[in-house]
DNA sequence: TCACCCTACCGAATCGATTCGATCCTTGTC
DNA sequence: GACAAGGATCGAATCGATTCGGTAGGGTGA
C-alpha cells in the first residue's frame, strides 16, 4: 500500500513538533505536555505510524530484548527430546521476567547464522560444540552474556550444572544392592567421531561431551567393571537398537542394564520385552531424567528426576543478571532418586554363562 | 576489557581504508584487491572486529533474518504440547532454508515485547487470539508479511489449516458404525471466559477457538444429541478430570468419549481404568492429533494422525515466499485415520440407564 | 517589577553499517 | 604517445530512533 513506512519524522513534521518530542511521547522518558502528546498521537494515527522500529531501537539502544538458545545440530532432535524442551519452557520463563524473547538458533557447520551475526543481548548455550568456542570468545570480547549448561565454555562463562557423576553413581548403588554384578551402560553419544557400539570404558576421560562423559564416571564408580555401549542420540529406537545389541552379544548376559537417558531406558525395555524376556525379573533397566516416556507403561521407570524446568529457570535468571552487571555464581543442581519397577533383585535363575537371543 | 567494541570505521583507519571499503571486504559485494582485503582482515583481527553487528545490519537491510512464532498464552503449555512442538520442528525446517531463526514469542496480556516491537522480518501465529487483532493490523500496514496456522486473523492473512471439521467427523462416523450412540465430546478449551466443564452444544458456533469449533462440529454432524465436556486445556491430567466427571455424572454412561486431543484422550483412558471399566469394552475412547502420549500403552489409541510437522513446515515455507513478495495461496491439510484399539462394538451389557462411580 | 526557576520543547549528534555514484589509476590498444 | 576501458577505492548520504545540552517562555516569590 504506502510506498514507505511512516518513520517517526514523518509524525514529528505532520505534528509540527521535533523528531525528538515525538519519540519522547512514545517512549515516555520525558513530560511531555497533553496538547502535544495528543496532537502527536493524532498525527501518528493519521499516518499509521505504530511505534518505533524495532530495529532502529535496538541499534540505538544497544539491546534488542531477544535471548538466544543455541541448540543441539538440528532443533528437530531437540524439540524430540523432552528433558530439552522442559528445560526450554523453564528457560523462557526464566527471560520472560526481562520481557525477552527466545532466538532459536542451531549450531550447525552448514553456515546457519552465526553466533555472533544473531541480534541477541545474551546467549544460553546448552551443551558446547568445540566448533562454537571462536564464536564464543568473539562473544566475549564483545561483552555478550553467555551462560552454558551442561558443558563447559571456558573460562568466565557461568555454568548451570547437573549432579551428573553423583546422580548416576546413587543409581548404580540402587542396582548393585540388588545383588546386580553384571552391567551394561547404554551411553548418549559419545562425539569425537566415535560412532554407536561398544565403547572401551578406558577411554571414558576423553569424551567430550560432559553429560556423557560425567554420568559415565559415576557408573564405572560403582561398577568397576561395567562394559559400555554408546547409542547414536537420546532416541527410543536407539534405545532399542541398544537392547537388541546387548542382548544379542555373545557372552555373558547382563542382569542390569544403565541408561543414560528414560528415553533409552524406554526402548532398551522394548528390546528386552522382544527378546522373550521380562523387566525386571530377567534384566533391571534404569533411565535418568524423570521425564515421561511412551513405552513404558504400565511399569515405572526407576531413574533419577533431573530439575529440567529448574535448570532453564536458572540459567534465564543467570543471563538476565549478567545483563544487569552483575557476575551470577556457577549453579549446581541435583538430582532425586525416584524408585521405579524396572529395577529388582537379581533372579536366581541367572546361570552365568548364558546367552540369550532372538 | 575494551571499553567500545571495535567498529568498521575503527578496522577501516587502522587498515588505512575508507569504511565503504573495509564493509565490502566482509559482505563481499563488490571486487576487492588481494592487498586490500588481507590488510583489513589484519586490521580487523588486530582490533578484535568480527563481523558487522547485527544490529547495525539490520537497519540498514531492512531485514534481521529472523521470523517471529507467537505461541498462545504460555511457552510452557505449547513446549508440553507435543502437537505444538512438532510443528515447531517443522517450521524451524521451513524458515531454515533462507537462513532465519525463530524467535519465539508469547501472546499474553501482561506486556511481554508486542509484536510490532519485535525484531523479526516475518511472522507466524499460532492460533490467533483476538488481542492480537491490533498487533495484526499494524504488522500488515508495515508490510510485515504473517501467517496464521489453525485460527483466522483476519482477511489478507494467509491460512495455514487443518481439516478439523471432516477429520473428526471420521472418526465419529467409525465409532458410530460400530454400534455407538450415546456419546461424550471432551473438548478442548472453548474460550471466551467460558471454563471447564459441560458445555451446550447449542453455543458451538459461539466458540471463537476454532480448532475447537471445527471439531466440534465435525462430532456434532455425526452425533447430533452428543453431550459435550470442555476441558481446561490438553494436559493429560484434564483429561483425567473430564473422564472422572463424565463417568460419574448422573443420567446414562456413554459408551464412547471422543477426546479432541491424544493428550487428552490419554487421561481419559486413565480415569475409565481408575473407574473400573475397560476399554475399550465397556468405552471406547478416540484421540485427535496422532502424537505418542505416555500412559496408553500397551493399547493403540484410535485417532486422527495430522501432519503436524506439514504444517510447520508449511507455514515456513509461506512467510518464505511472502518475504520475496509472493503472496501464498491459503493451505488445507488433511488427517489420516489410524485405527487402534481404544474403541470396540458396543458391549451388549451395556444397560440404559445404568450409570457408574467410584 | 525583576530575578529566578522550572517545564516543555528543539537541534544536533550518535548508534554502525551499507550502497551508489564519482574518482583515480592502471592497463591495453591503435 | 594518447585515449579508452575497466577495476579498485573513496565520500557522502541513508536507515530510524534516541538522548542530552540548551533555550524560550510562563509562572512564582520577594
């Protein structure tokens, strides 16, 4: 329709006051007498001119109101997963109080916008690709808040942290008073290039990824001898391709087998169930996360109830804060045992030795 | 540390150029000496620069690479949702191509950004509450191009839409086939102050949502004299209170309840189980949307399967075209059913009048 | 009546980058 | 050797709003 938008100088000249009078009513820094308010209100009805450009604020400004969440390689995965979009729901509630919105941005090789060319005040990171750390330090160098959770950005970018070690350590206790001996840990990804499969627990300090790598730790702490197998995401057909590998493998069959999300949990059950054999009597299965899950009703996962929400509340307080000048502390937060019926004493049945599969 | 971020002006004189040409260096619009460019990029890396700011950009261009997704009253309710989240998933794939990220937004009374006042070249709604109706119209005299999935705002608006109307009354028209004629719609919110609870079906043309007008009237043209139950939202926890409050009202027990949510449905199922029954023996319970909601297995549910990610995708690929001046036709997709097992013949014990409660 | 103060408003500079027409210099050709 | 062509670079205007120092004018108090 209009060739152009009406701009603020337009208003200001058909008002027959100054550009700076006229933003002044629309910002209300500043009095501004009820004739010229209302005149400039009225020339600005006339011209459809509707508040200032968002754009030429923020460039004045220096802020835009927008928060940006780098996610995982595809938002597809991430949208799939729920512990993320719990997280991501507790998040915007988090910058919600600051009024921003959320920018969902994907940290993908593919040239996606980079980081830095993203309009936002602050960045939440969730995980930390090493190929995000150049963006990162350009971030820093600009002054952007940055906050990462569950991964470690380097030095000066605050945390939000999981009990990840601990909580899977508590968990693995659970089982091994169970009289459990023999386990196996179906594992998140493991990254650098290390692909889905049987995982040498030697290596367990070189996994990049923190999740990974911290529950990991706290299994090997209980069980010494755990053998470990790595799925290719946090699905439940990975979960299942997991179970069948498992329990395929020849060898001695585990009587416990430790997820590292519900969501592999659910599918390692599936697994379980095709094979001919049942939960818990014949194999204990847990998950960690305390999300629901299709598949695994009517039995109730034991696993560990992760503060999802809690965590995206957090690291939202924590930007909006850095925002404000101030420093926010690292956040440490934990995990509740949550006691299920996919867990249970080791069946006498159990002849070492043994294999079992389809 | 720095005071002020480096700016082009700063790469420029310390590389001995014009600023025109140090920007060049970094768009790549214009040919540029080999000498040139090292020098500014020695320059830029030696000063710290790293790329224009966006913001800056942005005025400039007229565009920030970023479409705005509004989603109804809380993130927190459409992040449970898994519908919702589907679909985001596809408009991230849709909007994807063109480079742009996804700002999301919620629409809520209490002042959170307006939408005019959002940096996003584009917008997407979902659903279209009428207080966005203002919003709207200022978006669409800037020529901010915006598309509206699954609610109507307003004429020039293009619609991306579901066939709500006849999908429902598919599987109304099944559950009739096999012998069913008292039959309870639990529906999905109805809006207008009005809450949860029975609600008169002579009011549905009034209902101002219009997913769940377009369904209800699907159910109605197949079960004329059905009685209808709004539910608070899709949470399986309504649907357990709808269920609770439909099997124990007074007056005859329906022998199917149509749910206009998986979600929903799912905690219906909960509550017949709670009340003792069977289902689909003593009720049969249809869904809507065809999403795996946790708490059904080992049953199927029996719904309507929508391409939820479709539609996503689609409405991505609308504000795409818009954005080159192309203005998309409105959108219709259309719903599978899926039959399951959460509905069966009528049983013969089924008594008139007989009713049940805890 | 004069000095002073406060309110309301204006002008100009600024935020940082982009673009386009103009200019300059090099190279090629006759 | 001179002129034309073309590539590289520069200057200045522009995007739209905000802010701050300054000023005019009306009101108040002595």
């Amino acid at each position: 329709m209009n060739a152009r938008r009406a701009t603020i100088a337009d208003v200001a000249r058909q008002a027959g006051v100054a550009a700076s009078t006229a933003s002044v009513v629309f910002s209300g820094k500043t009095a501004v007498s009820d004739a010229t308010r209302s005149r400039v209100l009225a020339a600005a009805a006339e011209l459809g001119y509707s508040g200032p450009d968002p754009r030429a604020a923020s460039l004045r400004l220096g802020r835009s109101g927008v928060v940006g969440v780098v996610i995982g390689d595809r938002l597809r995965a991430a949208f799939r997963d729920p512990v993320t979009t719990i997280m991501l729901d507790g998040l915007a509630e988090g910058v919600a109080e600051r009024g921003s919105g959320l920018l969902l941005l994907r940290d993908d090789e593919s040239g996606g916008a980079a980081l830095p060319a993203a309009p936002a005040d602050a960045f939440v990171l969730i995980g930390c690709s090493t190929r995000l750390r150049a963006d990162l330090e350009v971030l820093q160098r600009r002054g952007v808040p940055v906050v990462v959770m569950e991964g470690d950005a380097g030095e000066g970018i605050p945390r939000i942290r999981l009990d990840n070690r601990d909580a899977q350590a508590v968990i693995a206790r659970h089982v091994r008073e169970l009289g459990h001996r023999h386990v196996v840990v179906v594992a998140l990804p493991v990254g650098g290039g290390r692909g889905t499969g049987w995982f040498d627990p030697e290596s367990v300090s070189q996994i990049a990824v923190d999740v990974t790598r911290e529950r990991l730790e706290g299994a090997l702490d209980v069980f010494q001898d755990a053998r470990v197998y790595a799925a290719g995401a946090s699905l439940i057909d990975e979960g299942y391709s997991a179970g069948r590998a498992i329990l395929t493998a020849p060898g001695e069959r585990p009587t416990a087998i430790l997820a590292q999300s519900d969501v592999l949990a659910a599918g390692i059950i599936r697994a379980v169930h095709d094979a001919g054999l049942r939960v818990p009597e014949d194999v204990s299965v847990t998950g960690f996360d305390g999300v629901s899950v299709d598949g695994v009703a009517p039995l109730t996962l034991t696993t560990m109830v992760q503060p999802a929400a809690e965590k995206g509340r957090a690291a939202g307080i924590a930007v909006s804060a850095m925002l404000e000048g101030v420093v926010p502390p690292d956040i440490l937060l934990t995990s509740v045992f949550r006691p299920g019926n996919t867990t249970g004493p080791v069946s006498a049945s159990v002849v070492p030795g043994a294999s079992s599969g389809p």
